[in-house]
C-alpha cells in the first residue's frame, strides 16, 4: 500500500508538504479516516505518503480532475479534519496542485 | 531544510516514489551528492524529500521548465547515479512530471 497506480495522463496530484507539531493530538486515527474517505471520492486515483524522522512529512493525492479535487476539499468531514490540522497538527505547511503529464516506473524482478 | 519556496506559477515538479533495497551500498552518500549537484543546475527551484521507516520514501524535485528537467535528467554524474539506483538502490520507483499549477502555505506564528 506504498506506490499509487499510473493512470492515464492527464491526471491531478495535490501535493501536501508538512511539519507536524510534537504530540499525536488523535492525528494518526484522523489520518487513517481521511485516506479511506478520500478512496470512496469520485475522481479518486491513489494516494502516496511518506514522513521522516525529524516530522517532516510529504504526501501526496492524485485525482481525475480539478473538479474532483474541490469536491474532496469541501467535503464537510474533510474541512472538519483542515480545521483541526491548521489548528493543531501542523506547525507549517504547503499545497500545490500540479498537473501530471507524464510518467513512468522501474520494478525489479529481483527481489534477491 | 525541508520546505522547498513557492515559486510564481506555472513550474514543474518531478515527483520521485521509490521503495530502497536493503542496505545502504552508497546510496547517502551519492544522494546528498545529487542534492547539491541538482542545486547547480540552471532552472533548479528547490527540493522536498521524506523517507518512512519501512523504506518508502518522496522526493520532488522543482523546476522553471522541461528543458531544465531534461538538462539535469541527462547531466553525466546523474545519469551515471541513476543507473547504479537503478542496478542497486530501488527495488521499484515510479516518476511523475507535473505543472504546478496553484500553491498556497500555512505557517504557525505561535510555537508554543
């Protein structure tokens, strides 16, 4: 549950850079709803996220289209969930919505 | 070190996941190398980069344009790096070129 699939290009990704305040202040339990909210989304096409040690987090959603992407925005839990974030969660952050346009991937058949 | 600026739109992002193989086998090393390489470069606008302890891990790299991308993407040391990632360092890795198209930041003035 790490790689998100590569759909067919054009597609959206909302990118989310962070630094998480100390303390989990119910984030992970809230982090885990929102990946499972996010999945039922209409225009729903992955979602990859990864955080290091020192609180610095990347995480990244991709989407059909724009409008997919301001649905998922104002979906009433999901500004709940924004609200408590700025409030609580993170000491900064930045969104940036990028359009994919193209992409490609390497897999090893190695594993050994 | 973690935030890469807001830069005016549109720019690029290359967004790099990628699941490491075991070990380390040079790999810090040559990617702290890269980091400062990739800095040099004319078009280079910044760097974001987390890694989970399961081994997954984001980097994006930011660009003014493609030809800046495919400038660094051929640049010989590189090439010769991305050639012994691909032999030694990741077991799987997918890339994405995206236009960052909006970007907005939230950042507490209160740390405490």
């Amino acid at each position: 549950m790490s790689f998100a699939a590569l759909p067919d290009i054009p597609y959206y990704a909302v990118i989310f850079a962070a630094r998480r305040t100390e303390g989990d202040k119910g984030y992970a339990d809230m982090a885990d709803q929102m990946e499972e909210l996010a999945a039922t989304m209409p225009g729903y096409l992955g979602f990859e996220s990864a955080r290091s040690a020192n609180g610095f987090g990347l995480a990244i959603s991709y989407w059909e289209s724009e409008q997919a992407i301001a649905n998922w925005k104002h979906q009433a839990d999901h500004q709940q969930a924004r609200e408590i974030g700025r409030a609580q969660w993170y000491e900064h952050y930045t969104v940036r919505v990028a359009k994919v346009e193209r992409s490609y991937s390497m897999k090893t058949n190695d594993q050994g």
